[in-house]
C-alpha cells in the first residue's frame, strides 16, 4: 500500500486509488494540454469563453505563472472567474526582477488561467502602508454592487480596496480596516483576513495568525469593526480562517502549521463547524477550537505526491453545484526561488503555485478529494459549461424565445445581459434528469421581481427575488393548487444589485432547492426548499419578470452527483513480532549484554542508555531530557531497533506525565541525526498566550536540504494532529518509493486505540535503512510511558 503519489508520472498511490471512481466521479476523458505560456498583460473583461476541458491537472497555473500564493477567487458578473494572490515574483523565470503586487488571474473554466494584471503598481503604493511593507493574502467579495478585496500587510494590518470590475480600477480606503497593533480582544497578528455575510445581512470579518483567530462584525460595507471582538479558534501556528454555511452549520476551515519552508512546509488545512458564525467551532472529535491543544478537522493534508505545505485556500462552486477548494502547494522537486528583491529587502520565497481540487462534503464534514488529498495527474475538471450557458456575449437573444419586452443592454461590469420588462425568457435547449440552474439576477422596480425557472405551463416552478415581498419564494401550479414555500431575506437585502440565484432539481425526492446569495461564495442570504412534483421530462430554463429585472450568465447543466464515501485510510496487517516489543521482560532495553541489546531486546541505543530509563508493570518508563534533536544540537537519546524491509505501521501507546512548555515523547523513524521523522506528544507554549501550554500531536522531520549550496539539514515547519488524550496512540505508516528513491511516512493518532485520524506525509530519501525509535526530550520534569510497539505489515 502507497502512501503518496509518484511525482514523476500521473500515478497516484494505492489508499488514494482504493476509491477512485469516487474521486474522478465517471472517468477521466482525454488528457488535458499543457498551458501554454501567458502574455504579461491585462485581458479584457469580454473576451469570448472557450470549450471547457474535459479534465485538468494540477498546478493549473504551470506555465502561467511562477507562484499564486493564498489565492481567492470569484466568479465576476462577466461570467468569468478571477483568482487574487499574494504579492510574489510571478514571472522570475521570464527574468523579471521584483514581484508583482497582488496579481490577478482570469478564466472562463476555473482550470486554464491568464495573467490580468495587477491590484497595485509599485509606483501607486497606498499611503496607508509602510516603506517595507508588502501585500499578504487576499479575499475578494462582492459588496453593495462592486468588488471589495481585503488583503493584510506584512508589517501587520487589514487593508481594503473597492473595484467596478474585477480587474479594476482599483480605489483604495485612506484608513486601515484593523491597525498593525494587536485590538483589544484580539492578540493576534493581523493578517489573513476574510469575509462573511450571515443570511440577516450581517458582515463579518475574520483575521488572525500564529496563533489566534478572531471575528468581529462589520458595519455596511467594510467599514469599521463594531461589536464584541470574538475569539473563535487558536492553535500554534493557525491562520488563513475561511468561512461558510453548509447545512445550516458555520464552518471555520483555516491552514494549520508551517506555511512557506520549501519542501519543508507542513501546511494542512483543518476545520471546526458551529451553530453560530462566532462560535464556538468544534472539530470531528468534539475538540473546541479554542482549546489549548492541537486540532484535528483535517480538509486536506500532504499525501507524499510531489507537492508539500497545500494550503490557505478559498472555496468556489461550479455550475454544477460542485465544490472546488482553491489553495497553494509547494513543488517539492523546485521548491524554492533564488533570493529575490522585494518592498522589504531581499527574501529568499517558496514557490506556491496555484492548486485545485474538488471539496466533497462526507458525513457533514468537508474533505478534499474524498480525503486523497492534492491531486496528480489528470482530474475531471470543474464544470463551468452546459446545455445552457449564455452571457448574452454576442449581443442576441438567438438562443432564448422572449415572451414581452426584452432587450440586451451593456455594462462594464456584466457585459452584455438581458433586460426584461414583466417579460419572459425561455431557453430553446433542454435537459432532463437531477438539474442546476443559475442566473445573475436584479431587480430594478421597486414593486418588482425577478425569477429564475425550470419547465414550462402550470408544472413550471420559479424561484422569485421578490423586492415587493421581501422574499426568496419557490413557486409552483397556478390558482388552487399554487405551492409555495419562502423565506424572508434581509432587510437590507441589495436587490438593486447583481446576486446569484440557483435553482436545484432532485427528480427522486421530488425536491426543488433555490438560494441567493451576492457571490455563490457559500454565504447565502436566503436558502428554501419544496417539495413539488414539476415539470417531467425535459425542461427549459427560463427568467421571468414582474416589472422591470435583469438576468445574466443563465446556465443550466445536469446536478453533481455528491461523492458520500472517503477513500480508505492505512490499515495495519499482521503484527512482526520480531519488530516489537511488548516491554513485558526483565532487561531494559539496550542494557543487556554489551549494551548494544545482546541481552536479546532488539534495541539499541543512540547516546543511551537515557537516565531513569525502566521497565515497570509491562511498560517502557522515560523521564524527559533536558536534550535536543535538533539540527546541530544532538543531544538526545535515541532507542532504535531494526525496522522490516518492506513496507509496514509501527505504533505505540503513550502517556506523557507532567504539564511544562517544550516537553515530548513518541516516536522516532531514524536514518541518523540530520535525517529523521518524529511523531510525538508535545507540550508548546503559543506565541501570543504569554504561560500557556498547548498539549500537542507534532509531526516533523529533519533532513537535508537540496536546494541549498552544498545541501544542508534543515528543520520542518511542523504538522500537528488532534488533540492528545491522557493516552495518545500514535502511527506512522511507511511506504517505500522504489521509483522516486524516498520514504513515505504518514502520520495518526488516537485518544482510544480504536478512532484514528490520519494526517500527512513527509518524505525522506531512501539512501540509508530507517530504523524505528522512541525518544522523551526537550525538558527534564515529565515522564513518558510507553505501553508497547507494534509493527505491523501495511498490505
């Protein structure tokens, strides 16, 4: 069994291909061309959208651009999507110098990118930034009739930049959102900012890095903070919060650990879901995110393909109803960019390329690819076209039967789009079966309405932005046997404005869905449901209007099918007893004999036998080191034995004693003391909670840097895992790469032996034997108990 994908070739490895019918959903089609080389420049907003590929394969920027760092991205009211990304030297290996400040990226398939320019020119810094600062990740989000994007600035603080299109101009507010200072509730660093709107209109903000995340509402359009400050999540490294609603529950995804060491990042996406938009979030095994601990919640991990720290992500759904998590990842066979001339001195950068990936929604939890993390190879891409899909580009209504008063009419904006006056449009094409339907829609008459429809005559249902009501309204028959169902939207609902209706058709239940929402970003102003027996065979979309409405971007394509089950975590095979230990005898390991575990123990000892080491009541007991194994400071014992020559899961069960910062025990796979991975229990303080002690699943690894002259060790940004428990079970499943020459080592822990989460994979080179090992270090004071190892075969 594989843990990781060849980075090499398309191939992915044996628990991701154990369920990939599920991850392709139907098949892969052709294979999809390779990007070809953009033009530095700006697109214009009307270009016309090309056949959509069948399939797509990650980074879907290659070729366009060297790095996309923390990416948003929207669908503008052009029809096309548009991707933002933190200021980074986008076309160093085109020999330009420098990086651009926040780029834009374009596409009308969310898969085939082109370069669109710039937020920022160098020469038109806002006056509200420092000399060195530089621009951090931003959001982007349609308010109030126009693109809001906030992004964070490097030497701290939210700023906010408002555009009529999505390429600009770009007007820029003369005050900060959130100061560089920590504000009062909040002792966090303030970037990595992102919007929500609740469905009362409500608009809150959402920031924080290393270590807390915070809320707080908005007044109308980004203004200012107002109300209560909220600590909504902490963990050691937490930031790039992301919210939305599913189901009527909030969830809180946000990036977990190191972000940007090269192949060294150990970046994951996690999450916590709530009631409320405040909080308080919970992850999948109950853990409140604001307890001082690690967290599970795992969205999407590292799977050992070629690609390291995946993660700050935005989220986008298709026309399908599909969703998409957008996000970046380190290549870790070019990971790092020569020193580069940035706003604050020379900086050596990650390359951070632009990812995608279908986010499936399994048991109420979100996960990526099913759980088989990042993809490689090709992929069945998002679908952004179908039996209807028209933007009225070409200025005509050739495709649709106009029932009434309907003209095209023409804005930067939108482009061309349709304007109706107590009309109707009918598409001439149709589809049958479990259908979306999507449509930009506003209503201009105060009195007036705009619905989007599927079928025709009295079985035609319609979901109304209805202004005069104050409503989202499914309708369907007419006179007696009407059905309706609604649901009051906000007040200060902007019906003047473009916002996105879809339209769902569930043909077995019998269940049309509709919601609205400004951006189709996951923040619906107004959802509702009913159950009706429409229009049968196949139907036309259509919009109707009661006064005078706007529609465009009308599409209507066959439903995602909803993938329900995660692919196959590692399960452990027969146990090898002679690689475990069970520690039910009477020599302590590695004493007997010649010190060297003659005595019959399998074990040895690197700088050992540690002080206070025992055997006590069948359990291996270690009082933590004051030592380290750490870069150049090996001073850590280390109890080895052999490992099996094949692939395998070792495991212990560990109870680590005593609360103090920088204490940890667990597990150890050892080449030697540049060249290791460590998965251990570990108590850390968080950065900004001066005497806290954050009880910890850590995962890192140490080895040698090969893109630096000569190769050095390097340390890992660390993964974390769940919560531990007073016992922590911990896993690591070993895969041995022939192909690529690594290791492949994925992590797990469990709080009772039997639940376990997996998380992700570090990589080491096969150039010398692994052996398994324990360690108890950092700090003297607590004591570690293991109750056994057990290796067991991985089938």
């Amino acid at each position: 069994m594989r843990l990781g994908s060849d980075r090499r070739r398309p191939v992915r490895t044996a628990w991701v291909a154990a369920c990939a019918a599920a991850v392709l959903a139907g098949g892969l089609g052709p294979v999809v061309p390779a990007v070809a080389d953009a033009d530095v420049g700006t697109v214009a907003a009307d270009a016309p959208p090309t056949t959509p590929p069948a399939t797509y394969t990650n980074p879907v920027t290659a070729g366009v651009t060297d790095t996309f760092p923390d990416p948003a991205v929207i669908r503008g009211k052009d029809g096309a999507w548009y991707a933002y990304g933190t200021q980074n030297p986008v076309f160093n290996s085109q020999g330009e110098p420098g990086e651009r400040i926040l780029p834009i990226l374009r596409s009308t398939d969310l898969v085939t990118w082109e370069y669109a320019g710039e937020v920022i020119q160098p020469d038109d810094v806002p006056a509200t930034w420092r000399d060195n600062s530089r621009a951090w990740a931003p959001d982007i989000r349609y308010v109030e009739g126009e693109y809001l994007l906030t992004y964070g600035l490097s030497t701290g603080g939210l700023a906010v930049a408002t555009a009529p299109t999505p390429t600009g101009p770009w007007t820029h507010r003369d005050e900060l959102l959130v100061p560089s200072a920590p504000v009062d509730g909040c002792p966090t660093g303030n970037i990595d900012q992102a919007l929500f709107t609740d469905d009362d209109g409500t608009l809150y903000l959402y920031w924080g890095s290393y270590d807390v995340l915070c809320v707080s509402e908005l007044t109308s359009g980004a203004g200012e903070l107002t109300g209560p400050v909220t600590q909504v999540a902490q963990g050691r490294r937490a930031e790039g919060a992301y919210v939305v609603r599913h189901e009527d529950l909030y969830y809180l995804m946000y990036s977990d650990a190191g972000c940007c060491e090269g192949a060294f990042s150990g970046y994951t996406v996690k999450v916590g879901r709530s009631d409320s938009p405040v909080g308080p979030f919970v992850d999948d095994d109950g853990t409140d995110l604001m307890a001082e601990s690690s967290k599970g919640g795992y969205v999407l991990t590292s799977n050992g393909n070629g690609y390291a720290g995946p993660g700050h992500h935005a989220l986008v759904t298709d026309l399908a109803g599909q969703d998409w998590m957008a996000y970046h990842a380190i290549p870790e066979a070019d990971p790092d960019f020569p020193p580069v001339d940035t706003r604050n001195g020379v900086l050596n950068l990650s390359k951070r390329p632009l990812m995608i990936d279908r986010l499936d929604w399994i048991d109420g939890w979100p996960v990526v690819n099913a759980g088989a993390g990042p993809s490689s190879g090709p992929q069945r891409a998002p679908v952004t076209d179908g039996v209807v899909s028209s933007t009225f580009a070409d200025g005509s209504l050739r495709d649709w039967r106009a029932g009434g008063d309907v003209v095209v009419g023409q804005e930067p904006d939108a482009g061309p789009y349709a304007a109706l006056d107590g009309a109707t449009l009918t598409s001439r094409d149709k589809a049958s079966g479990d259908l979306r339907a999507q449509a930009d829609v506003r209503v201009t008459d105060d009195d007036g309405a705009a619905g989007l429809t599927l079928g025709t005559g009295a079985g035609r249902v319609t979901a109304w932005v209805d202004r005069a009501a104050g409503e989202l309204r499914l309708e369907t028959g007419h006179g007696p046997k009407v059905q309706r169902a609604a649901t009051a939207l906000p007040e200060d609902f902007p019906y003047g404005d473009w916002n996105v209706v879809t339209l769902d058709r569930e043909v077995r239940s019998g269940r049309y869905t509709a919601t609205v929402s400004a951006d189709n970003l996951k923040d619906p102003l107004g959802s509702v449901t009913l159950a009706a027996r429409g229009p049968a065979g196949r139907i036309p979309v259509g919009i109707t209007a009661r006064g005078a409405a706007d529609a465009d971007n009308v599409n209507l394509v066959p439903a995602a099918r909803p993938v329900t089950e995660r692919v196959p975590d590692p399960r452990p095979g027969a146990l090898l007893p002679e690689h475990s230990d069970e520690f039910d005898g009477d020599v302590v390991p590695g004493t007997g004999g010649d010190g060297t575990g003659a005595a019959g123990t399998g074990w040895t000892w690197v700088r050992g036998p540690a002080s206070g080491v025992r055997l006590d009541g069948g359990a291996l007991t270690w009082p933590t080191q004051n030592a380290e194994l750490y870069q150049g400071t090996n001073t850590a014992s280390v109890l080895t034995r052999d490992a099996p020559a094949g692939d395998y899961v070792v495991e212990t069960k560990l109870d680590l004693d005593g609360v103090g910062v920088n204490r940890q025990a667990g597990l150890v796979l050892y080449a030697d003391d540049d060249q290791f991975v460590k998965l251990v229990h570990s108590q850390l303080g968080l950065l900004r909670k001066p005497g806290s002690v954050s009880q910890t699943v850590e995962f890192t690894k140490e080895a040698a840097r090969t893109t630096s002259n000569p190769p050095s060790a390097a340390y890992s940004a660390p993964m974390f895992g769940p919560a531990p428990g007073e016992s922590t079970w911990l896993r690591l499943a070993v895969h041995r790469d022939a192909a690529n020459g690594e290791y492949e080592v994925r992590m797990a822990s469990s709080t009772d032996g039997e639940t376990w989460r997996w998380g992700g994979v570090w990589t080491l080179p096969d150039d010398q034997p692994l052996r398994i090992g324990l360690v108890a270090m950092n700090t003297a004071g607590a004591t570690a108990t293991f109750d056994y190892v057990r290796t067991h075969t991985l089938p």
